[in-house]
C-alpha cells in the first residue's frame, strides 16, 4: 500500500507524524494542524503493522477504523 505521510512539529524539537492512503485528503478531525508532507506515495507491505520510522503503531488498525493513522502519544 502506499502513504502520503505528513508531519507537526511538537515540542522539544520531536515531531507527529499522519499517515493517510495515497491521494486522499486529510481527515477533518485533523485538519485544524498545521500538518507538512513529509513522503508522497510511501510504499509499506499492505500487512504491515507499524512504522517505526515514524513512530505509528496498529497502522491497519488505525486506518480501518480512522482512516488514518497517527504517531502515538506515547512517543
């Protein structure tokens, strides 16, 4: 499957991260962020379960259920 991957930046210089299916927009519930593009197009295994380059854990989880998914809080 392929990502478009966004970033906001946080505090102490780390960053959140937004995964999103290819070529669709931002959820609403996440647009009031000042989200950047961080990857267009990102190729991961359609399995997979998490991305640690980026922090992002339950990958199909979260977009099954959100359509999205995002860095963990606990990060």
């Amino acid at each position: 499957m392929r990502l478009d991957i966004y970033r906001r930046a946080e505090s102490d210089g780390k960053f959140s991260y937004l995964a999103v299916p290819e070529a669709r927009n931002i959820p609403e519930e996440a647009t009031n962020t000042d989200w950047e593009i961080e990857a267009r197009a990102f190729e991961v295994e359609d399995d997979a379960s998490h991305l640690p380059d980026f922090d992002i854990n339950n990958l199909n989880g979260q977009i099954a259920e959100k359509g999205y998914a995002m860095t963990s809080v606990m990060h």
